[in-house]
C-alpha cells in the first residue's frame, strides 16, 4: 500500500511523504503508483521550474517533500497534488492511504 502522509504547521503544508508500493498489479503494470509517480514528479518539477521553495528527498520506497519558504503557488500546486492522492485513495482505497 501506498501511504502519504501530510505534514501541516501553522495551518500550511510543511512536509508530505510518500511511501511504500501499491501493489495493484506487478511491478511495471501498476497503474495505481503509476498515477501515484506522476501526480507527485510533476508537481515538483513545477515548483522547483517556478520558484524552487521545496526540496525533496528520495529514499527507498519512500519521498520526501520539504517546504522550504512560504509561496502561495507552492501552497497551491501541493494542494492540487494533495486533492489527486486523495482520488486515487478514494478509487483504489486498499492500495493508496492518506494519514
């Protein structure tokens, strides 16, 4: 199962993690981290071509987004990231988790 987990302070996002494998279909054919992969590489190539207020940390089985600096656009395209895991979470509830 994939598990995300969103970190806020001060009612902002501080920090999501992703982690684990969906386990929907094997490994190549999974849609699901598919969809998952995608959502979430292509926001941060967005924030970081606009402003760079992120950093991330890539782990086995497991990736780290760290707010770095306040910027409505960052805040904006991670909710959008935010309400897309949690879709998937909703169509595939045993393979995506939202903590």
């Amino acid at each position: 199962m994939i598990k995300v987990e969103i970190i806020n302070k001060e009612d902002k996002i501080n920090k999501i993690i992703i982690s684990g494998h969906a386990l929907y279909d094997k490994y190549g054919k999974d849609i699901v981290c598919a969809a998952v992969s995608t959502a979430t590489i292509t926001t941060i190539n967005n924030i970081l071509s606009l402003n760079k207020s992120i950093e991330y940390l890539e782990e086995k089985d497991k990736l780290t987004i760290i707010v770095i600096k306040d910027n409505e656009d960052t805040y904006k395209l991670l909710n959008n990231l935010i309400i897309m895991l949690k879709d998937l979470a909703e169509t595939y509830p045993q393979n995506v988790q939202i903590i």
